[in-house]
C-alpha cells in the first residue's frame, strides 16, 4: 500500500493543505483564504475560528482531490505563521482575537523585557535572540498592562498551528522552533526560558510542553474524522513555525545553502550543524525541525508585501503582475540609479525599527513606472543581502555556494536574475518548494511516520526546476548600489521617529 502525507500551514492570507506521497510528488493542494482585521494602526489580529474553518475544508477538499483512500494517509503535520498569541482559558475557550507575527503594538513592553533581563546582552544569555515587537513574548505582557481582565481569564496559551492541532487531536503542545519565536525560550538548550519567564512575573503553568518537530502529539479524533475525511486515530506530529520549516521543505537541510523566501514578508535562512552566538541580536537564531541543528535567519517585514502594495498602488489591469514583469525586463539593472527601501509595515531585520518607513531614493524625470517596479523588486532583494551578510559574519568559515529561492518572488525569472545579480549566487527553484510551509509541514510528519529516517534523506525527493546564474557586470553594478542602500537606513533613521511623533 502506498503511503501518504498531509501537511497543512495556518498561514496569515489562507491555510493550505497538501497531500504528498513517500517520493515527495505532491497528489494534491488546496486553500482557504480567511481576513486579516486592524482595528487600530499597527494592529494585525485574526479569529481563530476562521482558521478552524479554513482548515476544516482545505483538508476536507484535498483528500478528495487526491483521490487517496483515507487509510493510506499515515501521518498529518503541521506548520503555522509564528509568533501569534492565542488566549485560552480554563474551558479552553479562545478569549480573545489572536495578535499576529506582524502586529507592532508591543514596542514599550519588548524594552520593559530587555531592561528586566539586564539589557541586550543579559536576554541574549536567555534566550540568543533580542525580544522583537512580533514575538509573543511582549503579546503576553501587553495583554497583562492593557486588558488585565483578559489576561486573568487565561489558563493557557498556543501559536496558531499549535491551536489548530489542539482542535485535531485534544493535545496542547508546541514544538521547538515555534517556541523559539516567543522570545521566552532557551534556544541552546531548547526548552522553556524558565528564569527570564519567573523574572517577568508570569506564571509558568500557561506555557504548553515543549516537543521537537518530528514527534507525535496525538491523533486525529472521531469528530475531526468525520468533518475532514481523514481516518480516525492517524497520527498527528508536532511540525514547525513557517519560517522554519519554509526552508525544510525546500531542501535547506546543510550549512552553505542559503534558502530564500519572498512571500508577503521576506526570509533569508541558513541550517547550522551547531549552536552559534548571536552576535548583537541582529538575527534570529531558532531550533531546527532538525533535532541536531539549529536555524539563523532574519526576517523582512515586507518583501512580496511591497511589491503587491506597489500593484495595487498603480495598476487596474486583468494581468498586473504580467505587466510589472514586462515593465521591469525593459528598466536596466539598477533603475537608473532609483532606490527602495522596503519598510512599508517597519522592519525587524537587520533594523528592528516599527517607526521605519518605505522610501524611493533617487527619484527623478527620468524614472517611469517600470523603474519603480524594478527599483522595489531590487530594494527587496537588497534588503534580503543584508541579512545574508549577517548570517556570513555569524559563522567566518562558511562557504556559500547557492541559494534556492521560493514564494511569489520565485515565479518571476526576471527577479530570480536580480537576486542571483544581487548575492552573487546560482539562484534555484525546486519542486515542492513553492507549496511553501505546507510541504515542509508534510515532510517533517515522514520522517516522523518513518517514511524517511531524517530531513536530509527526505531533501533527496526535491528536483532542479530552474537554475539561474549571476551576470557579473551587473554583479559589480550591484555592489556599488549595495553601499549606499546600507546607509540610507541610518541616514534617514531620526527623520522616521520624528515623523511619528508628527502623528501622535
């Protein structure tokens, strides 16, 4: 009998689910779209009742697409947009909407958490990485300042995939690189920051267990059988937070290889054989769906999520992204000198700046729409290179030696050619690699179902679809536009707080 997968990703647009089987070929995948609300400026919640929803009938649907009897699909796994807040209370009842990844309302409690830890330094001998206003850490202490009697109510607290499998299987647990993502977890040691956690007055009862990527927390239930279509009793396991487990399923599983992810925010990614400090908290440093390695990575608030602002902004056509793609190929590499810094929602990396704003830099008579395009595609991807430089400096030995590019971003082979232009780097895409989380969900439920023995032999399913070298003339073109790219943040740093201050 042949064996099957499912690997369902709780994302922010919509949750995908995706049936594969043990030589990695995708037999299905669905979508399910749910809204994002904003009730204030800054703000990003969800009801995680609309997840539910989604996740219901996404699986319900691919099941059917496949085709697949129910009994061959031996394992489901799970990946999620990290760092959202989800409030249960003692019923287990959900108290309130979720805080999203992206939401920057915690700017003062994620100082409050440095300060109380001994300042940069003394958080980073917590936990390895800095408290950033999307990590959960400052959700839980906002909610404790702000709506004290919300935060009285709470019995417990999970991620969004965490919570959709608690409704799969009546398990409540996270995993290892989720947690990392809270702020509050000891990335060396992987598990709970249990000092940093008494220091802040919480009560560490809220906090779930704690399992690595590949273990099994619990099975599907009678009732979930009967409204999804999969069989009763088949095993759940723990899977991984999107930015993780994004780069497993594209095969990112050996130091050297650089995982690239441009979706509605930005991912530059590396897999490390061992723990490494990191070195003035500029990059996020989590535990691996591995359970021997680890994972450094920075984070871009607006990648995708600049140029789809920039297609709604100036195009009303039936095929917009067609047209930018056609605009872009007849604007030379560079755009004729124009720049674009990305930071339309802030940023976090390299500069965890919720006041930081998008900027063209460099606009004149000479730039048309078409070198707008090309100038945000670039200043993305220039973004991107910074934390790429970052990540080099973490480790002085490391060689790298290519990048596979995955997201919205990789379907544009004029923007393959920018990042391959801008890094220096045979740029790939791989099969599988464009279903994103859920197929990183879904390898890591093989290898935990036994399909395969580890992440590494499950990386040998993917293929080669397209393979893009750099040109070195505009490799050297690049470079000299890198330069002043990098200084333009600090130039214009004081002017984005000033400008704040203008609106409050």
């Amino acid at each position: 009998m042949n064996k099957y997968i499912a690997g369902i990703d709780v994302g922010t647009s919509g949750v995908k689910c995706i049936i594969i089987n043990e030589n990695g070929s995708v037999a299905s995948s669905c979508t399910e779209s749910y809204p994002l609300y904003t009730p204030k400026a800054g703000y990003a919640e969800q009801n995680p009742k609309d997840w539910w929803e989604g996740t219901i009938k996404a699986i319900k649907d691919a099941v059917k697409k496949s085709g697949v009897d129910k009994k061959q699909i031996v394992g489901v796994g799970f990946s999620g947009q990290m760092h959202g807040l989800v409030m249960l209370d003692k019923s287990n009842d959900v108290i309130r909407p979720a805080i999203l990844w992206n939401d920057q309302r915690t700017e003062k409690e994620c100082e409050e958490i440095i300060s109380a830890a001994g300042g940069l330094q003394g958080l980073l001998g917590y936990t390895n990485n800095t408290m950033l206003t999307g990590f959960t850490g400052g959700k839980i202490l906002w909610v404790k300042k702000n709506e004290p009697e919300n935060f009285s109510k709470m019995d417990s607290f999970l991620m969004p995939k965490d919570y959709i499998r608690y409704l799969m299987t009546g398990d409540k647990a996270t995993e290892v690189s989720d947690a990392s993502g809270t702020g509050l977890f000891d990335v060396e040691k992987r598990q709970w920051s249990l000092g940093l956690i008494d220091m802040l007055g919480l009560n560490t009862d809220i906090f779930p267990k704690c399992v690595e990527s590949s273990d099994m927390t619990g099975i599907i239930t009678d009732e979930v059988a009967e409204l999804t279509g999969l069989n009763s009793g088949t095993p759940v396991y723990a899977g991984g937070g999107d930015a993780v487990i994004q780069t497993t399923g594209m095969g990112i599983v050996k130091e050297g290889t650089i995982g690239l992810i441009i979706g509605t925010s930005g991912i530059v990614s590396m897999s490390l054989d061992s723990f490494g400090e990191n070195v003035d908290g500029k990059l996020q440093f989590f535990c691996n769906n591995d359970k021997n390695k680890w994972q450094a990575f920075g984070c871009q608030l607006s990648s995708g999520g600049s140029l789809e602002w920039f297609k709604n902004t100036m195009y009303d056509t039936d095929n917009p992204f067609g047209e930018i793609n056609e605009q872009v190929k007849l604007s030379p590499p560079g755009a004729k000198n124009l720049l674009f810094l990305p930071y339309l929602s802030g940023e976090r990396c390299p500069h965890a700046d919720p006041d930081a704003r998008g900027v063209f830099f460099g606009l004149s008579l000479l730039h048309n729409k078409g070198d707008m395009a090309r100038s945000v595609m670039e200043g993305v991807t220039f973004g991107l290179r910074e934390m790429y430089e970052l990540i080099r400096q973490a480790k002085l030995d490391l060689m790298p030696r290519e990048i596979i590019s995955s997201g919205g971003a990789s379907k544009s082979a004029v923007w393959r050619q920018i990042q391959a232009d801008i890094f220096n780097l045979p740029v790939k895409t791989l099969t599988g690699a464009a279903e994103g989380g859920a197929y990183g969900a879904a390898v890591v439920a093989g290898v935990g179902a036994g399909i395969w023995d580890d992440i590494e032999q499950a990386a040998e399913c993917l293929k080669e679809e397209t393979v893009t070298e750099p040109i070195q003339e505009n490799v050297n073109m690049y470079n000299k536009l890198f330069g002043v790219y990098q200084d333009l943040y600090g130039d214009l740093k004081s002017s984005f707080k000033k400008l704040k201050m203008t609106a409050e």
